[in-house]
C-alpha cells in the first residue's frame, strides 16, 4: 500500500515540523496506515505539502528513531509497526482500594518507632561533588530571567496564601501544554499535580496504585529513592534487569501476574541509558493492560536525548490509559527549586491531590508562579534548546576524554542525559577496590556514585556513574586521570 499526499494534514498548530511529526504519527497509532505501507518520497512530501526538505528529513527521522519507520534504500520510507486492534481499550485498571482497613489499622501495643534501614543522605550546604550524578549545569541557568519573574510575582498579596493543592493553575496550564508537545502526553490541567520534584511524584504514584505488601516492579539498575518510597510503604519490590540498551525486556514480565505497578523509565533507562524502543513499549502496555498492573513512567530527563528529539512518552502512546507520568524540574531547571508533575488519569487525580495535601500541602506559589511565566513566555524551550546543545558538547567531551584515559573501561548512557556510566573491565575486577577509589576521588573533591548503589538484585558489574553536567573541562579531564592513576596504581 501506498500512502497518498492527500491523506496526510497538517493541523496549522505549531512549527511545520512538529506538524508533518503529528499529522504521520496520528494515523499510525490510530491503525488507519498498515504495517508495510510506503510513505511518498521525502521530496514529494515536501513540494505537496509545501514543506523545506529539511523539515520533511527532520520529522521522518524522529519517526525513525521512534520505531515507527524504517528507511529503505531506493523505496522511500516503510511503516514497520502495526497496533493491535485492542490497542486502545483500555481494562482492568483500577485505583487501589483505599477502603482496606490494613493499610491504616494501628498497633496497640506499647508506642515503637519504626525501624528502617533507609539511609539519609549527609548534609552539604551549598556545594555538589565533581562528577556528582543528577546536577544540571548551575552555571548555565539564566538567572537573571528567573529573578526578573521571581520579582514580578513577589509582591503579589494573592500568592501570599495557598491555593489549589493540584498545583498554580497557570502553572499547570502551561505544562499541560508543554507536555503535550514536547512529550506526547495525553493530558490537560486537570490531570496535573505539581509535587515536590518528581520524587514526590514517585511516592505519592505508588500511594494511588498499591498498598502494604502488594507487589510491585522496579528496574535494576536502578533509582534508588523510589526504591525507598517503595520500601517506606512496605510495598513487595521485584527487580526487572534493566542493564540492556533497551531498558526492561516484556519477555521477563511474563513471569509477573500479580502486580499492582512497574515502575519504569522508558525515556532514558536510569542510570544504564537503554531507550526503549517502540515494539517493547507496546508489549509492555499491552502486558500491563492484561495484567490489569499500572504503569508509573518516570521521565526524569529526556528532554536530553542528543541522535533525535526525545522519543515520544509512553504515557502519550497509552492515551493516558493506566499509565502515571511523573516528571521533575531537577535536570531541566535546578533541583533545589523543589518542583516536578505528576500526570494520572482523572479517575486518580483527586486522591492525589488528598494524599499529597495530607503529607505535604501544596508547594510554594512563589516558585509555581515563576515557572507558568517562564514556560509560557518561551523562556524554558530556549533554555532546554541551549542546555540539549551544551549537555551533547559535554558528553562528547567526556567519551573522548574516558577512551583516551580509560580505554579499557566500556562506556553506557552515552546517548542522552546527563551522566555517563563507566563500566570497569572484567581484567580488573577481582581486584577492584571501590570503596578505595571512592575515597581517593573524595578527597579532590570529586563524587562519582558508584554503580553498586543501583544495584539491588545482585549484580557483579562493577562501575561508577558520573554526572558530567556541572564540570569544566578541566576539572572533568583531571576526574577521569584520577580513575586512570587509581586503576594502573592498583
Ligand atoms: C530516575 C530519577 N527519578 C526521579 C528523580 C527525582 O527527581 P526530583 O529531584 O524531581 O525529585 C531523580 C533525581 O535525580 C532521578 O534520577
């Protein structure tokens, strides 16, 4: 089959790109355009639908790197995924019953303190360690926009008081909007709760979904907070490998079925990298729908993906149907500022909104206030424009900088992101001192994390994870000699 120009229409909302992005993207999730169908050629696209090449190249591309096409030497570019019928019926999903009287029975026994073995992370005023994971460059923040709109909404007596505790609604209007273009999410205002950075989201995403001792998946590697927000409820945490270029395989969730949610991060694995590619998405929606299990996305930074724009969300793919996108300002803005989304369907979102208002109350409106202006206004799409070309620069820098330093070591997360993972070689590894290196690397300063801390199912890979954001060239060059000296010392 061959797809006509004719069927094929632009909306007129926003750039031409984005547009022609859409307008191939929708008939395909809709089923309308079959597996095999060949798209008209690059160059007919272009002159019917009055389009540069450029813009035709770029959409095609995203949909190639999105699984959606395939380029075929000669013939034009060839639709390579079909939905299954059923794709969108969404069942079986339901929010947990807050009604169980276990979750909240108290003990009567004699007051105790619960014991936990959840580690607090130590106190540093002020100062992040070199090589640190997780820390976008502070330097590069515009801060004088930011102050300009800090002030401009300072002396405003209406923000002096709280609000709607799903979050400032211009706020929340203006990322439902950004959402929506930029990540494919399926959502309006309503269905937005602005938590404390995405880690909120995480915590209050499993209060929705799951109760004590209800069964749920995380990946591993992996981040180790959620695992503590897990753990704090008491949840029963399963690890799914998660150490491939492509995330968490469907195949090994055939061996779950009765989980109440997977956590996972499609977008850019954490901290492995892996992308996950279109057919495992659909797989592992289609898993979730039959296993009735919630899917929590965590898509704490793929606006940095550097071969092509980020890839679409899985939450966008799902229509919004039993999946719960959580996201944060941490990387894109600065993770002090405290401030990141939750996205749930709108049967979710009010018991959000009472979880979080119970645990917390809204966040500063100050900041929220901020923000809507410094989204809606374009500032966030300039600055997330400037730091994708800055964070590629520094990635680039620093895989030159690792092979000629550390030509042994294999390289992962090389794609996007704002980290790198440096897997040490099997030659060294019986004698691997990581601790040892650590504390080396901590006395100049620099504060790697080491891969064991991602590791909760037992794995041997020894590695460090390095953030390779807030660093100059310099001070990233000498991190990587320091690793260098400590390898051929040991
Ligand atoms: C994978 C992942 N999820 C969630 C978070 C939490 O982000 P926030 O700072 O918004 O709480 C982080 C922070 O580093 C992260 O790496």
């Amino acid at each position: 089959m061959k797809i006509e120009p004719d069927s094929i229409i632009l909306s007129g909302e926003g750039s031409l790109q984005r547009q022609l992005y859409q307008a191939l993207r929708q008939p395909l999730l809709s089923g309308l355009w079959p597996s095999g169908a060949l798209l008209p050629s690059s160059r007919v696209l272009a002159s019917e639908l009055g389009l540069s090449r450029n813009t035709v190249n770029a959409a095609l591309a995203q949909l190639v790197a999105e699984g959606y096409l395939q380029g075929q030497p000669g013939r034009g570019y060839c639709i390579i995924t079909q939905l299954p019928d059923h794709f969108f019926q969404a069942h079986g999903f339901q929010a947990h019953a807050f009604q169980d009287s276990h979750r909240f029975s108290t003990s009567n026994n004699k007051q105790t303190v619960a014991n936990t073995s959840i580690p607090i992370q130590p106190a540093t005023p002020h100062k992040t360690g070199l090589l640190e994971p997780g820390v976008p460059d502070l330097a590069a923040f515009p801060y004088r926009i930011w102050q300009r709109l800090l002030q401009r909404h300072a002396d405003r007596p209406k923000l002096g008081v709280g609000s709607d505790v799903l979050g400032y609604l211009p706020l929340r209007q203006a990322l439902s909007l950004y959402l929506q273009q930029s990540r494919q999410v399926h959502c309006n205002e309503q269905q937005i709760l602005i938590t404390a950075g995405a880690q909120q989201g995480l915590y209050v995403a499993a209060m929705l979904v799951a109760a004590r001792g209800d069964q749920v998946l995380m990946e591993s590697p992996g981040y180790g907070r959620l695992r503590q927000a897990l753990q704090l409820q008491d949840l029963q945490i399963e690890y799914l490998d998660a150490s491939g270029a492509e995330g968490i395989s469907a195949e090994a969730l055939t061996n779950y079925h009765d989980c109440k949610a997977l956590f996972l991060t499609p977008g850019h694995q954490y901290p492995m990298g892996g992308i996950m590619p279109l057919p495992q998405r659909l797989a592992i929606l289609q898993w979730a729908r039959q296993q009735g299990c919630w899917l929590v996305e965590d898509d704490y930074d793929s606006e940095f993906q550097f071969k092509h724009r980020p890839i679409a969300s899985l939450q966008g793919l799902a229509q919004g149907e039993g999946v719960i996108f959580v996201g944060s300002f941490s990387k894109t803005m600065q993770p002090a500022l405290r401030l990141g989304y939750l996205v749930a369907p709108v049967a979710l979102i009010r018991r959000a909104a009472e979880i979080v208002q119970a645990i917390h109350g809204d966040v500063p409106l100050l900041t929220q206030a901020a923000l809507a202006d410094f989204i809606s206004e374009g500032h966030f799409s300039r600055h997330l424009r400037k730091m994708r070309k800055l964070y590629q620069h520094k990635q680039q820098l620093a895989q030159q900088l690792a092979a000629q330093y550390l030509p042994d070591w294999r390289l992962s997360a090389m794609h996007a992101g704002l980290h790198l993972v440096l897997l040490c070689p099997e030659t060294m590894l019986p004698d691997f001192d990581g601790p040892r290196l650590l504390q080396q690397l901590a006395a100049q300063g620099y504060a790697p994390a080491p891969l064991s801390k991602y590791q909760f199912n037992g794995e041997q890979q020894a590695g460090l994870v390095i953030g390779i954001a807030n660093l100059s060239h310099a001070e990233l060059e000498r991190g990587l000699q320091l690793i260098a000296a400590f390898q051929h010392s040991s």
